[in-house]
C-alpha cells in the first residue's frame, strides 16, 4: 500500500500588499490527523497564511492546497473542506445553542433531517450536548469556544483551522479544549492551530511552524525544532552564598568565553549562563567552580520547551537581518 498523500500543502506561497511582503515563499506539508502549531509574533503572517487556506484572499505567488483542492481554482470546494473558526466568531446572543447550530446548518444548505442529526453528533463531539437547550448569552467563554468547534464540524470538514481556541479560558477550560483538539485529531482531522498560549501548543501539535516576518524559520517536530536550537543550552549554578555569585559568573565568563550570556542572580544566589557547551566542558567547569572554592549547590542543564525555542529563532531572526557594522576607518562616499 503506497504511502498516503499530505491532506494540506503549500509551495512557495507568497503574499505581497504593495511593497510589503506579508508571508514569504511559505513551504510546508501537513498529513491526516496530524496537528500544526501556527506560531509568531504579530504581523509575522499567521493571519496572512490562514486566510490564504480558507479562501479570503489569493496569493501573490505559489500555491495552496488541500485534499487535492487548490485553495484559489477550486474556493467552493475549499469551503466545504475547512472548517475555520476566528479568534472572534458571531455568536447570536439570543439564541438556544441547538437553534445556533441549525441557523448555520442551512446555511451550509442541510437538508433538514439531516441537519437535525449533524447538529446532535457535533454537539456530542464538541461535548456540548447538555447546552443544547442553554441561550448563547449565558454561556462562558470555554462553553461558547465549545459551541463555535461544533460550529466549525457541521459540514464534517477535513481540515479544521482554529485561531487562537485557547485565549481567556481557566485552567480547566484550557485542558477540556486540549483534549478535544486531540480527540479531533484522532478522529482523523487535520488541525492548524494558531496561538500565543506556547505551553499548551506543545502538549498536543505534531508539527510546529515558526514564522517570522512572513517568513518560515523553522518547521518540524517540536523535538527537530528543540535540537536545531539546543546547542545553546541553558545552564543554572546554584550557589550556597549569594556573596559567591560575583566570583562565579566571572569564572564562568572566563571558562565559557566572551560570547557566553551570562546572568548573575545575587537575589536567588544564582548564575545562569547559555553557550554551546558539551558535557565533557560543563563537567570541567563544574571542577572549577570547586577549585575556586566556590559552592554549587545546584548545577544543571535546564531542558528547552516551545517559548524557549520561539524565542531563540526570534533572535536567531533579528540577527540575521542585523545591518553589518560600518568600519569606522572608512571614509563616506
């Protein structure tokens, strides 16, 4: 049995307004049943690429497609592939949750007892099906992102596209909706899910996309993406005096070298430093710190998550696009 197709693709895709390039030679491929966290900060082109998927907007160069469907020859067909739910979605206060879901079910132009039946299973896998009855208006904001997902399955949608599903939920909603976007996937749909929330992203997403102006600075598996930037790896020294922090951030300065980031800590008596150490080096370090007739109490690599990594390609980013220093023994033309 041959290898199964990527149910989403985009080759190049590109975005210009103007003379602002908006989402850059975007590439990326996505298989059934797996889910994509969308992150960047804002204006990095999430927004861009979303509304590219579901049809807002056409691109400038490249293409899009999903289940085979190209997302501007083939829009009437897209609409019935995705399921897109905004950041913001309408939601008609004065209605029961059931009469919300049917108004959109014809919308969508179900045939009425079919409508009926879609309406009860989508509740049922949302797990919403006890506010059927409830009005929209006195729902909380977990319930109602609830509401909006059963919404978004009404057409039974291969790919769903969810914008920041998790923003202004406690805690408990916050792992309700992890669940349900899990249970979604094993279902075998395919989910982008754009969001700020990093710590919950990478509990759930099979692939993490890293934009940044516009453009893709990292793509893979969380574990591909944590070992392309675990080479600078965090390190913390705990120390039993907080009048040994001086001594040992200068020792470590000399010992790392001069491009080490070092924080000193007097507060925490605490020295934390990021280098591309191996552990053959820390553990010489560590020896030294001993010689010097310090006294760490703690020595230990902190492990990386998703806002570490996010935030090293961002600076990986800026460094990229650093202008080059002039040379100052050089005249002006």
């Amino acid at each position: 049995m041959g290898q199964q197709s990527p149910v989403l693709v985009t080759r190049h895709l590109t975005k210009r307004y103007g003379s602002l390039t908006a989402l850059d030679d975007l590439s990326i491929a996505l298989d059934r049943g797996q889910i994509l966290g969308l992150i960047g900060p804002n204006g990095a082109g999430k927004t861009t690429t979303i509304r590219i998927l579901v049809g807002q907007a056409r691109p400038t160069a490249g293409s899009a497609s999903i289940a085979g469907a190209d997302c501007v020859r083939d829009a009437k067909k897209i609409k019935r592939l995705v399921g897109y739910m905004p950041d913001v979605f309408g939601a008609y206060e004065n209605m029961r949750v059931h009469e919300y879901l049917d108004f959109f079910g014809a919308a969508f132009r179900m045939p009425r007892p079919q409508r009926g039946e879609r309406i009860e299973a989508v509740m049922e896998t949302a797990g919403c099906a006890d506010l059927r009855d409830r009005f929209l208006e006195g729902l909380s904001l977990g319930m109602k992102q609830r509401v909006g997902i059963a919404r978004t399955l009404l057409h039974d949608p291969e790919v769903l596209i969810l914008d920041e599903p998790g923003t202004g939920l406690d805690p408990k909603a916050r792992i309700d909706m992890r669940q349900l976007l899990l249970r979604l996937a094993a279902m075998g749909k395919t989910l982008i899910v754009s969001s700020h929330i990093l710590p919950e992203l990478s509990r759930i997403c099979d692939r993490v996309a890293i934009l940044v102006r516009g453009r893709l600075c990292a793509f893979g598996t969380l574990e591909e993406i944590l070992h392309r930037v675990s080479e600078r790896s965090l390190v913390e020294v705990q120390l039993l005096s907080a009048d040994q922090v001086d001594r040992a951030a200068e020792l470590i300065r000399r010992e790392v070298g001069e491009d080490a980031e070092i924080a000193a800590s007097p507060a925490e008596a605490m020295v934390r430093f990021r280098a591309s150490q191996s552990e053959g080096k820390l553990a010489s370090l560590l020896a030294a710190l001993v010689a010097e007739g310090l006294s760490p109490s703690q020595f230990r690599e902190v492990p990386l998550d998703l806002e570490d990594t996010f935030l090293s390609v961002i600076r990986e980013e800026d460094a990229a696009r650093a202008p080059a220093p002039s040379n100052p023994g050089s005249s002006p033309r």
